[in-house]
C-alpha cells in the first residue's frame, strides 16, 4: 500500500473543503491533521513528507468529509477554548465566540476591589462558558446557570466539572430567571439577538449546527431583552450590576427596554472589531 503524506493529506483535503465553500480550509484541514494524527504545526509544517499512518488517515478523511458539510471544527474536535479554558461542545449549545470575552472583561472590571461579590447568575447559560469564566476571577463568588435546555445545562455541567467549579456553580432550568428567587450580585446574559429575516444571511455552521433557541429573538431580534429586563430588574441586588450582550446596532434598544424595567446603563463596552457588544446596568 503506498503510504500518504502529510503534504498529498492535505492538498486533497484543502480541495474538498474549498469545493464546500469552507472560508479557511488550509487553516481548517492543519487543525484537523493535528487533532487527528496527534502532532503540533510545527510538525506538519516542517515535515510535509512525514507519512501518516492508516489510522491517522482513517480520522482524518472523517473529519473532512464532516467538515465538507459545514460542521463547525469546534464540533469535530469536541471542544474550543474560551477565557483560556476549555469547553465541551454540541450542536446543544452555541459555540462560545471571542467577543463574548467582552462581556467577561466589562463584568470583572465593574467588580474590582469590591470583596463582597458573592453570587453571580448566568442567565441562558449554555456551555456555561460565561458563569464559569467569571468565577475562575472571582475565588469567593458561587455562581447560577440558568436555561431552559436540559441538553445545554448537561454540557454545562461537564464543563464545570472539567474546570473544576463543582460546588461552586449550580446549573438549573428556568425560562429565564422565572424560576429563581434569589438576589445576585451580578448577573451575566447573551441571549439570543438575532432576528428571524437574518437567518438565511446566516453561515451553514450557524444555522445547522447550533440551537435555533440561542440564535433567533422575533422579528427584531429583541425579544428576549424584553423577557429578560424584568427578571433582571427583579434579581440584582441593590448595588449589583448586570453585563448583558447585545448585537451590531442593537445598544440603543437594548438601553430603553431595560431603561423601562427600571434598570440604568452605566457603560457600553466594544469588542476587538469595533462593535459595541455589551452593556452594563444597574437599578
């Protein structure tokens, strides 16, 4: 049997990905090499000729033949990492995204030198990637996940157990904060913030690999903020705040709808594009 090397590997995968309208296939088809044959870039990069073996082929032309239908690679490799952790992901929860680093940032800021923080709720938690991030920066806080998918609170829930926040953050489900009683000292949510006319703008990655209930809000695009501003208005605590993520355009609705369940803007806080992404508030 002729033997494949890395170079023929990737050349043939680099063509199925392009054919399948992939935007980075050489970048998508290194990865998955890597992953598959258990070798860093360096490796790859400087030893095209190393011959893989049958089994390293074997999952690596898998991988491929998913990635050719648009699967996302986070998918594929099980995980991706956010906040320099990592997280387990599925098509049951929304891909933690860079930008979302935003909101971590502008919530941990808002909570310097105070020592009382001692509770914090996530509110649609999905991976749970948000609650989990900010309490590895906050030692003392516990932390609350809610959702209303018992398949995301699940993944949650290994992704704590894997970054080592058992006992320190409790997962439950809630339509939003209809369910929980308690006060919190802040409160984290990106919840769904595009509207139902974009879904067809939308990538495959996107629209067949991740859950329609973390995506779409209504016509606008603005209707959790409306479910959500009343629960949050209710749950923070008296000096507490909330650090809410929001999409392209959306920050002047955003601050009137919460403006009306009572709560007030303090800071708007943009991603590394440019984009503001993410508001925080108060009562």
């Amino acid at each position: 049997m002729t033997e494949t090397t890395i170079a023929v590997a990737l050349e043939s995968a680099v063509v199925r990905l392009s054919a399948a309208g992939v935007d980075n296939p050489v970048f998508d088809a290194r990865l998955l090499l890597c992953h598959c044959a258990q070798l860093d870039l360096a490796n790859i990069i400087v030893d095209p000729d190393m011959a893989l073996t049958d089994e390293s082929l074997q999952k690596f032309n898998l991988l491929i033949d998913r990635r050719a239908t648009r699967e996302p690679v986070s998918h594929l490799l099980g995980e991706r990492e956010f906040w320099s952790m990592p997280f387990i992901v599925t098509s049951d929860v929304l891909d933690p995204r860079p930008a979302s680093e935003t909101l971590v940032e502008a919530a941990l800021d808002h909570m310097k030198g105070r020592s009382d923080v001692k509770s914090v709720l996530d509110l649609g938690t999905g991976s749970g990637c948000l609650l989990i991030a900010i309490l590895s920066e906050l030692p003392r806080a516990r932390g609350v996940g809610a959702d209303l998918s018992e398949a995301a609170l699940q993944i949650a829930r290994r992704n704590s157990e894997m970054n080592a926040m058992n006992g320190r953050a409790t997962f439950v489900t809630s339509s939003w904060g209809r369910d929980i009683s308690a006060s919190f000292d802040l409160i984290l949510s990106n919840p769904p913030y595009i509207s139902e006319a974009e879904h067809d703008d939308l990538e495959p990655e996107v629209t067949r690999f991740e859950p329609a209930l973390a995506l779409f809000a209504g016509d606008d695009g603005l209707s959790a903020y409306r479910e959500i501003a009343p629960d949050i208005s209710r749950l923070l605590s008296s000096d507490g705040v909330a650090a809410i993520e929001y999409g392209l355009g959306q920050m002047t609705s955003v601050v009137e709808i919460f403006a009306a369940a009572g709560l007030q803007h303090i800071e708007s806080r943009n991603d590394l594009d440019g984009i503001p992404r993410c508001g925080v508030f108060r009562r």
